[in-house]
C-alpha cells in the first residue's frame, strides 16, 4: 500500500518499509559511471600505422571488392569500385611515386583487362 494512503499505527511501519525502498540516486552517480567506462577503454591499445599502409590498405581492401564483383559478374558494383579506386589511387599519388606502383595493383588491372576481354 502507498504510504501517501495508509492510516493507522501500521503506517509507520509502512512509510518506513517504502522509505527504504526508494531511494534517491545522486546526479553524479552517472557521471562516476561514465568516468569508469572510459577508463576501460584506455586500457586497449592504439595501433599506429603510416600513411603508406593506410593508403595501401584502402587499396587493397578496394582491390577485393573488385574481386568480388568479378566473380558474381557485377559489371556495375565492379565499375563503381575501379573508380573508387582510381581515385583512392590518386590520393596516395605521393606515396606511389616514393614507394613505386604496388605489384597487387598493377596485377588487378591485367586480371580485369582478362576480364573484360572474355
């Protein structure tokens, strides 16, 4: 029964059980809470990578898309990746000319030049 209803001597013993049961929570409680959560995730690690291998990853993960597409014989999903990737090829221009074309990418074009042929 609600405390705001009850009459009588058993009231109190009523308020006090319903007072125990509801307790306010403090607005920092949640604060200490997220506090804690980012403290967790210090605890993984950050891996620093060059620019070399994020370019060459991109690359590389355009190059398998592609790959894909050949496959399931997309000509759509494949054109809309060569461009993708074409422009992902010009953004690591600087790099290329530094490092030399990759080999997975001069392999890609000759493999889609067959392609294209059959």
């Amino acid at each position: 029964m609600s405390r705001f209803f009850a009459t009588g001597s058993d009231s109190e013993s009523e308020e006090s059980s319903s007072a125990d049961e509801i307790t306010p929570k403090a607005p920092g409680a949640t604060f200490k809470q997220s506090l804690l959560l980012s403290d967790d995730e210090e605890d993984t690690k950050r891996v620093v990578r060059s620019a070399k291998d994020k370019r060459f990853e991109e690359l590389t993960n355009l190059i398998k898309t592609i790959r894909n597409a050949m496959k399931i014989r997309d000509m759509s999903k494949c054109l809309e990746e060569f461009e993708q990737l074409c422009r992902a090829f010009l953004k690591s221009k600087n790099i290329v000319d530094k490092e030399g074309i990759p080999p997975f990418y001069i392999r890609l074009l000759a493999d889609l030049e067959d392609y294209l042929n059959q």
